[in-house]
C-alpha cells in the first residue's frame, strides 16, 4: 500500500471517526413520537451537506445513530435533523434540553440530486417520516421551481395524527405550485381526507411518465411497492431514486454493517436507483 | 530480485535480533496453552519448534514431529489480523462538564506502537494483510489507526511446507508460496522470504530477499558473523520443490473460475436451509477469518456518564444484531446471515475490492464447531446453480 499517501490522508484531514460537537438550539415536537433538533456548530462552522446525505448523531456517553439532514441545503444552520424516538440514543437526544451539546460525524452518503430532474415532471413518494429525509430534495427544488413541470408529493401516514410536516404542506401547496396528495393507513371515524396506502395514489396522479423523475423514501417495503407501481406506470428504473436504511456504525464504508450484496449503503447510497436496487429489494433477507 | 542465500537455523537468533536492534516488535508463531498463536517473538525458542498441527473439519490438534522443524505446522490457530487490527481498540475519549451544558471535549486515540516485523507469517496470512490495505487503508475512507500499525512493517514470511487437510491456499492462488508482489498494488509481498528444507539430516533455511530493506537485513546479518551463505539457483529450486509438494497435499478446492458467478446467481438456492439447519450462528469463522473485517462500536463510560470512550470491536455478521434496525434485523434467519458471509467472501468481496475474500487458510473450517466446509458449500451451490464446471465440483 501506498503509505505515504495514507499518511496525508491521516494528517490532512479530520478523522472521520471523531465527532464535531454540536449545541442544541431548540428540539421542536413534531408529532407524537417525532421531534426535530436544531443544531448551532461549537465552532461556529456550518455543515456544508448534498440534499440526501446523513450524519452521525452522538448522546455523549449513550450512543451514535446515522440520522438524515432535514433541513436547507442552501441555509445549513441551523442543522436540522427529524427524528423518531425509538431508542436509548435517540431517547437521549430529543430529551436533551437547549444548549446540550452532542457529536456529530458526516455528512455521509450519496444525494438525491434532485437537479437531474430539471426540466422534467417531479414526483415524490413517502411515508411518515420518510418525509424528513426527502425535505432538503425538495426544497432543492422548489428553490428553483420554474425550472421544473409538475412536482407532486404523495404522502401516506399511518394515522392523521402522524402526519409530518403538515403546515409546511399546506404553504408547499398553497405557494410553490406542488400537488400535494395526502393519504392514511387508519383514520378515526369522521375522518374526512383519503384513506389508503400511497402506491394507491400513484397510479392515479396526474403526472407524465415519459419525462417524470420519482424521489421515494418511506420504509422499505413502502419504497418496494411505490417503485414497482412508478415502474408499472412507465417510469424507466434509472429516473426513479430511493433512499436506503440499514444497520450502520461508521457511515464511512468500514464497519461492514450496510452492506447490501455488493453496495455499502453508508457510501454507495443511501440514495440509489431502482435500476441498482431492484434485483436486490426482492430477496429477502438479503 | 533472485537474491538467494542460504541461513543455517542456528542464525535465526541473530535474524532476530537485528531486526529488534532496527527498533521492530518481532511477532510470529508461538506456542500458547495447546495452540499455535501469533505472538511476540523475543528469541527463536519462542517458536514452536518440533511441533506439528493436525487441522481439520471441528479438529485442532498440535502433536510432537519428531525432528527440529521450527515452521513444521500449517497456520497458528489465529491469523495476523489481531497485529495491525485488533479486537478491541480505543477510537477516541472523551471528557464532559456537567455543570457546563454537557460541554464536552473528544481527544483521538492515536497508534504509537513500534513498527512490527512479522516473522514466519504464511502465505494465506499474507494475502490477507494485503486485502486488509486494500479494505481498510485502499479506499475514500481509511481507518488510521490500522494504517498506524501497519505502516513501515517488515515482512518475513515463510513459505508453507506443510499444510493442513484445511488448506485450499493453492485453489484460491494466494499460495503456498507467496506471490512476489501484491497483485493490486505492485509493491513487494516480502522483505524477506524463507523455505525451510528439513531432509536427510540436512536442515537448513533458503533465504530469496525481496527488498533493498530486506538486503540490509541480510547485509547485517552477514556482518553480525551469523551463519548466511550464498545460495545458488538449485537452492531455489529447492524452495519452490517445497511449496510445490505442499501445494500438491491440499484436498479442498474453490472453483474460482465460477464462484463468483455462482454465488451471485444462488441467492434463494434451496442449500440455504440446508446450511442453516446445521450452522450454530456461532461466530466462530468469522473470529478466526484473516480478512473479515467488520466492526460495532461501544460507548464506555464510567458511572457519572461523564467520561467515556468510544471502541470499536470486531463484530460478526452472524449475529443477530449486525443488521439491526429499528424494527428488527434484516437478517433475521441463520439462512440468511450464512447466505451473506460465503456470499460475501466469494463473490460481492470481487465487486467491492477486485478480489475475492478468501485466502484458503482454512480456519473457517477447522474452527467451525458444525464442521461446516466452505468449499463443499461452495461446490454443492455450483453444483445446485449449474454454472460450475463439473470438473471442479467433483
């Protein structure tokens, strides 16, 4: 091996191992089991990140967990991270009062980017807070909403209660010219809005296959079926994205846990195409 | 560099001792409890000399040869991994205030370890630490503490004279003899490379030097008044009858023309349930294997929660956690979990890093508490996909 070379690499840059430390400026609750955190750098430096990258996010002494950026890549602070309180760590930090500090690694991972897509129709399919991950893509594009035809965002949640985001939908809506379509797996009685799962809403949308690009982010087998129903409709494999979960602990490519077959989801994804993932999606187990 | 040198074994004390005067930890096989180990060497009585390895499918056994070989075994019973990658390290510490908002500060841990000299590590070692700078110090991401360790070691390997009924070093290409250079990079495999020839009262060692760094070795040696004499082509000849005769010992085989293809094309072959209805999920082969290389992290911290230490340690994809996310493991089924080390090993290893990821050392095989044989599972899979040659299943 090229020792020299390596050496470089070492005193060159910042370990990506060793967290940047993080002050929490505010954890918003976003619904009952969803809170987003607000982040200022210790050091005053923002975190320059691609729409679809993630980082790290340490509880000092508790834990690590990879959670996707949220927030505007144009207006990286402060860092914004929507997160689901289903864990020790992620326990931890959205406990933590304004102030504390946490570490936090990456940005890791591939983007949506969301650009190739210019000119075309837009479609973005997700579930819960699946949501969260796409935000940042679609802010990319509504950043420069005249450079794209239609832009639809298809929405399924379990409950009505659940729904993330909701206010931000409304003015998506109401101001950047984006058919949002919004459905549930359960609704209490009375419940007026669509009851469904959201591959339902696909094959219904208003949107031409021939020159759409789909972003989907949801859980896995959400993203298995809107894939296949985006396919169903016409939709060529490489101008539909998803974004990948899987077990990781470095996000750099080292630890093994991600591994897909032959992809590092942390390096290779998380943000794929349907071409690449397809035959993988439909093993299981794999 | 066709350097050849003859060194009697009454002048492995004084090899190492220079190259403990070069400032190098001298680490190799030595003898702990009933196993071969890598260890420090201090002296050449820390080898095992004189003592044999019978390894096979659940067997590890070491027994008396009879005669004064000191590498007359196949492989110790862990590889060289541990030397630059170790189960457990430190990543980095850290330190908080509590009564400052949880401000907090990380110190790295950083490698300060003398260079190691690896003496006696086999060819299928070898390979291994080679696929080890390739996966850990050959990519967008290195982990610097590996390349730490592994900067500036100097290798004297000793070619395989007698290898195990586990072996499949020659099928896999990565031996008995090692390769001169590292087939990714092109640097030289070896400082140095001994072939212990052991017949008819003759004992001696045939030294090929591999590098300038390895010359001034020898030069050294030579100038110590240690026992090294040129050797001729016909001493070279020698080695390569050695390792040519251990080569032709070896049973198991990888059909390695196919078995990449064979593995990708046998994702939901019935021989899973199979393999997973005698798999334990132990572990075991992936502790022992030279080139897995995954590992978890653990947060360490006293009882005030305000110092803690951040380690990383091996971890196995056979355990259920590997994989899991909230809402469970991907990989919930033993079937699954074999499914992706043997997959993984001999075919998505090639799409990630231009190799497979076996070296046929073996000690998946030997340590396999089922006895579970990677080549007989790779062959009945080749068999059951129709893609191997019929030749190399049989």
């Amino acid at each position: 091996m090229s020792t020299a070379a390596a050496e470089t690499r070492i005193a060159g840059a910042d370990d990506p191992m060793v967290p940047r430390r993080y002050a929490i400026t505010r954890v918003r609750q976003d619904t009952r089991d969803t809170f987003t955190l607000l982040l200022d750098p210790v050091d005053g430096d923002p975190l320059t990140f691609k729409a679809g990258q993630f980082t790290m996010l340490h509880a000092f002494g508790v834990g690590e967990v990879p959670i996707s950026i949220s927030g505007d890549p144009r207006n990286p602070a402060p860092l914004e991270h929507t997160i689901r309180n289903v864990g020790a760590v992620t326990r931890a930090l959205v406990n933590a009062h304004p102030g504390t500090e946490i570490g936090v690694r990456g940005p890791f991972g591939t983007s949506w980017d969301a650009a190739d897509a210019a000119g075309h129709d837009v479609v973005f399919v997700t579930g819960g807070i699946g949501l969260a991950p796409l935000r940042p893509a679609i802010l990319d594009v509504l950043a420069e909403r005249d450079r794209y035809g239609k832009v639809l965002l298809l929405y399924g949640s379990r409950t009505p209660d659940d729904i993330l985001y909701g206010d931000e939908m409304r003015r998506w809506a109401d101001l950047n010219d984006v058919n949002v379509q919004m459905t549930v797996d359960n609704a209490p009685y009375g419940y007026q809005g669509k009851v469904g799962f959201v591959t339902e809403l696909i094959t219904r949308a208003g949107f031409d296959p021939r020159r759409a690009w789909a972003f989907v982010c949801g859980p896995e087998v959400m993203m298995r079926s809107a894939a296949s129903a985006l396919a169903g409709r016409g939709l060529p494999a490489h101008r539909i994205r998803l974004s990948m979960e899987r077990s990781m602990k470095c996000g750099i490519g080292l630890c093994g846990h991600c591994q897909l077959r032959d992809l590092f989801i942390c390096v290779d994804g998380p943000v794929l195409d349907y071409a690449r993932l397809e035959p993988l999606m439909n093993v299981r187990e794999l | 560099m066709g350097d050849i040198r003859i060194l009697q074994p009454s002048g492995l004390d004084s090899l190492i001792g220079v190259l403990h005067e070069r400032g190098y930890r001298v680490v190799g096989p030595t003898l702990r409890g009933d196993a071969i180990v890598t260890g420090e060497i201090r002296a050449a009585s820390d080898l095992p000399q004189g003592v044999g390895d019978l390894q096979d499918a659940k067997t590890y056994r070491l027994h008396e040869r009879g005669d004064q070989a000191y590498f007359g075994f196949a492989a110790p019973a862990q590889s060289s991994k541990p030397v630059f990658f170790p189960a457990e390290e430190v990543v980095w510490r850290g330190r908080r205030d509590h009564d400052n908002d949880g401000h907090f500060t990380v110190e790295r841990d950083a490698v300060d370890e003398p260079p190691v000299a690896l003496l006696g590590v086999r060819s299928c070692d070898l390979r291994a630490v080679q696929i080890h700078d390739q996966v850990l110090a050959g990519r967008s991401h290195i982990d610097a503490h590996y390349v730490g360790r592994r900067d500036g070691t100097f290798v004297v390997a000793v070619a395989c004279s007698d290898p195990a009924a586990s072996c499949f070093c020659a099928s896999m290409g990565t031996g008995p003899r090692p390769a001169e250079n590292d087939p990714q990079t092109g640097a030289p495999s070896y400082d140095l490379l001994l072939t212990e020839v052991l017949a008819d009262g003759d004992h001696r060692f045939i030294l090929e030097v591999g590098t300038d760094r390895g010359a001034d070795v020898v030069a050294a040696l030579a100038a110590s008044g240690a026992p090294v004499t040129r050797g001729t082509d016909a001493d070279q000849a020698d080695a390569i009858a050695v390792t040519d005769a251990a080569a032709a010992l070896q049973t198991r085989v990888v059909d390695t023309a196919h078995v990449h293809d064979v593995l990708r094309a046998s994702a939901e072959s019935p021989r899973w349930e199979d393999v997973a209805s005698r798999c334990l999920a132990c572990t075991n082969c992936t502790l022992v294997c030279p080139t897995c290389f995954c590992t978890t992290v653990q947060d360490v911290s006293d009882l005030t929660g305000d110092s803690a230490e951040r380690h990383r340690v091996w971890d196995s994809c056979f355990s259920e956690s590997f994989s899991y996310i909230h809402g469970g493991p991907t990989r919930e089924s033993t079937k699954a979990r074999y499914r992706q080390w043997i997959t993984h090993k001999l075919s998505s290893w090639e799409d990630q890093f231009g190799m497979l990821g076996c070296v046929g050392c073996g000690r998946c095989i030997t340590w396999c508490p089922a006895g579970i044989d990677i080549t007989e599972e790779a062959a009945a899979l080749g068999r059951m996909s129709g893609l191997a040659t019929p030749a190399a299943t049989t």
